[in-house]
C-alpha cells in the first residue's frame, strides 16, 4: 500500500516543539503533525513566581529556606569600631523586633523576600525619636515611586483598602522605611532576584513534574502514529481530516493529556513510536532544571540531594562553600543596611555597626581548626600577633 493511501498523524503527545506544517499528497490523503503549543512560562511578579516556585517546587523551597534559616541563624554582634558592645538598645530591639516576631524570624523573612523579589523594605516605629518596632513589608505590596530625577524617593504600601506612602529619606534621624536591593542591571527601585534569573529552570522543572505525573495517570503510553487503512484505497475527506484533526488537538495534546488512550475509528490503526519516557529522559531533564536552579541560589547541588553533581569532595565541603559563597555574603549585606539605619536613629554620631562572628559558627568549625593549627606552628609570632591574626585582642595583664 503506497504512502498516498495512507494517513500518517505523527504526533507527540502534549510535546513541546515546532509545528509540523500540514500538505496533502496528489493522492488525496494527508500527513499532518500534532500542533505544538506555545511554551507557557509561569508570572513574572512576585506573587506569581512565589507561587510557582517557593509554594509548588520542592527544589525552590528548600534553597530558599536553607539560605534564609542558616543566615538567621548566624549570632548577630554589635560593634563600637573594633570593640563589641554586649548591651545595647539596637541588639533588644533585633531579637524582638515586632509583637509577631522574634528576630531569627524576621532576619529569615529578610533574606526569603531578597531571594524571592531582588528586595526588601523595613518599616519602623518610632517613638520619641527611636525606632520601637520593626516590620518587614511584602514585596507585593510595595510601589516604588521615583523622583523627576529617576531615583527613589518615597514607597506605598497597600495593604487591603489602606494606602501608606513613606519616604525612603529622613532630614534627619532615620527613614521610616530602609530599602535593601539586590543589584538589578535595567532597574533603579527595585532588585532582581535568583528566582527570577532561574525562572526557566523553574518553569522546565514543573513542566516535567507535571509531565510525568500525567503519564503515571494514564498508564505511561507513549506517544506513536496513526495510520489510515482504508479498505477500498479511499482516503479521508477533507470534513473527516479536520474532525479527527480537531480531536487530536484538544483530546491529546498538553501536558495534562500526556500518554491519554486514543477510541479509534474503522481504518485508523495506532503505531507506536516507542517514545517511552526513559527515551525522553524527563528524570535528567529535572535533575539539571534543579541544578540549575540551586546554582541561581548559590546553593552546592549536594546538600539538596540532586544526583550528578561532583564538585565538592564531600558534604562538609559542600556546606562551607554554602557559608562562604551564599550565606555569609548575604547577611554581610543585610546587616550593614540595618546597622546604617538603625545607628541614624539610637546614636547617629557613634561608630556603631552590626555584624557576626564567624567564630561562633559551627559549619566553619574546621576552618577555625586549621587556623589555630598554622599559627600555633609559626614559632616567629607570639601570643599577642597570633590572637590579633585571629581577631582577639590582646591577653589583659
């Protein structure tokens, strides 16, 4: 039977690709492909991305929770200069800044909303001059408004039907809101988040998430051709190819429908192709979706348990890339921002500054090991070079 007398559907179930352009042969049968649909990629606002990433991916969740707890989990150290102040206002007020929330808490809702948005806005409540009470607001919530001259002057917060508008410029003291943002090459007011530079990654990973999940569901058929046999050397009219065409495309075709049975009418007989979902290797297609997406985070693949990655020796070094490289940096930043801003309202003339001790964290416990180590070797420092080398002071005689 020749090709004229056949109708060859090859289509890939629910596949993303281009489309197959449609003919007719001079014998009047058709070969046509299954349209392809346009690749559908999740919102761009931070209530979309939230959403699709934080609150639906697995692999989101956990390198956002991982940086934001292990940040907030970092002692937070007050300094005069050199000098650590163990008492102070500023310290009360970041372990409770707010009735709601301690202050791990509210340095890990900080660090989540600059991973998920590129930016974060503190709003205080002052009284008598000094800040009493600290909140962090939703990135949702907040507009940035810009002066003539492009650069950022003044925020609104909507929060149901009340609209505040607070200046991000105080003539003297402290702002009411601090703005934190991470650097965003096309924008003055706002940052651009990891999530956002990993958005298709993000959307790729939950693609082939949902991919598989319908598969299983309609008991993982791949997808194959369907061939038109008539029995008098007929072919389809035009009515019959659009109908069955028709049927193909909102029956079969998406993510949801993948691997759905086909009902077949006389003539039409179904050759698989044997696209069996280990032949498309949706496993390794999430496995590097999710790869990159930690990387977007600067998170080692390692600690989230994704196969395939062989770049650190072993866990312990895999966590100290993940302090040195993401976490550290990041409350660097966050904690300078806030130390700027409170010190302008408890002691604007003081040389007050927030920071940590990388001392007292347990994951660079072999760091400080190997230090201690060398300079307990170095026979040419003495006891006052080798505790300055270290960060202390000299021994009180």
């Amino acid at each position: 039977m020749t090709l004229s007398s056949r109708l060859w559907a090859l289509t890939r179930l629910g596949g993303e690709g281009a489309r197959v352009p449609e003919r007719k042969s001079t014998g009047g049968s058709l070969v046509f492909g299954g349209a392809a649909e346009t690749a559908q990629w999740s919102e761009r606002s931070y209530a979309g991305l939230s959403r699709a990433g934080f609150m639906q991916n697995p692999i989101v969740y956990r390198c956002v929770r991982l940086v934001a707890e292990t940040a907030a989990a970092v002692p937070v150290l007050l300094y005069d200069g050199a000098q650590e102040v163990e008492t102070h206002p500023i310290l009360d007020l970041l372990r409770r800044p707010n009735p709601a929330q301690d202050g791990a808490g509210f340095l890990e809702a900080l660090c989540g909303h600059l991973l998920l948005s590129g930016t974060a806005h503190v709003e205080a409540l002052s009284l008598d001059g000094q800040p009493r009470q600290l909140h962090a607001l939703r990135p949702d919530r907040v507009r940035v408004l810009c002066g003539a001259d492009g650069w950022p002057q003044a925020v609104e917060y909507r929060a149901g039907t009340s609209l505040r508008r607070m200046s991000l410029e105080a003539e003297e003291g402290m702002a009411p809101v601090l703005a934190i943002r991470l650097f965003h090459p096309l924008g003055e007011g706002e940052g651009f988040a990891p999530l956002q530079a990993a958005q298709t990654a993000l959307d790729l990973h939950n693609a082939a998430t949902r991919w598989n999940k319908a598969l299983l569901d309609n008991s993982a058929r791949p997808s194959g051709a369907l061939v038109y046999q008539p029995g008098d050397g007929g072919s389809l009219s035009s009515d019959q190819f659009d109908r069955l065409k028709t049927e193909l495309e909102s029956g079969y075709a998406g993510a949801a429908r993948a691997g759905r049975p086909m009902l077949l009418e006389g003539g039409l007989d179904w050759k698989s192709m044997a696209l069996s979902p280990r032949d498309m290797d949706f496993i390794e297609a999430r496995n590097g979706a999710a790869r990159d997406i930690a990387v977007a985070f600067g998170v080692p693949p390692m600690l989230l348990g994704i196969p395939g990655d062989a770049t650190y020796a072993n866990y312990a070094e895999a966590n100290r890339a993940l302090f040195r490289l993401t976490v550290l940096p990041l409350l660097a930043r966050l904690l300078a921002a806030l130390g700027d801003w409170l010190c302008a309202g408890f002691e604007p003339g003081r040389r007050l500054r927030l920071g940590f001790d990388a001392d007292r964290i347990e994951g660079l416990s072999a760091e400080r090991e190997a230090l201690w180590a060398r300079l307990g070797a170095a026979g040419f420092l003495d006891d006052d070079e080798k505790r300055e080398a270290v960060g202390y002071g000299p021994r009180r005689r």
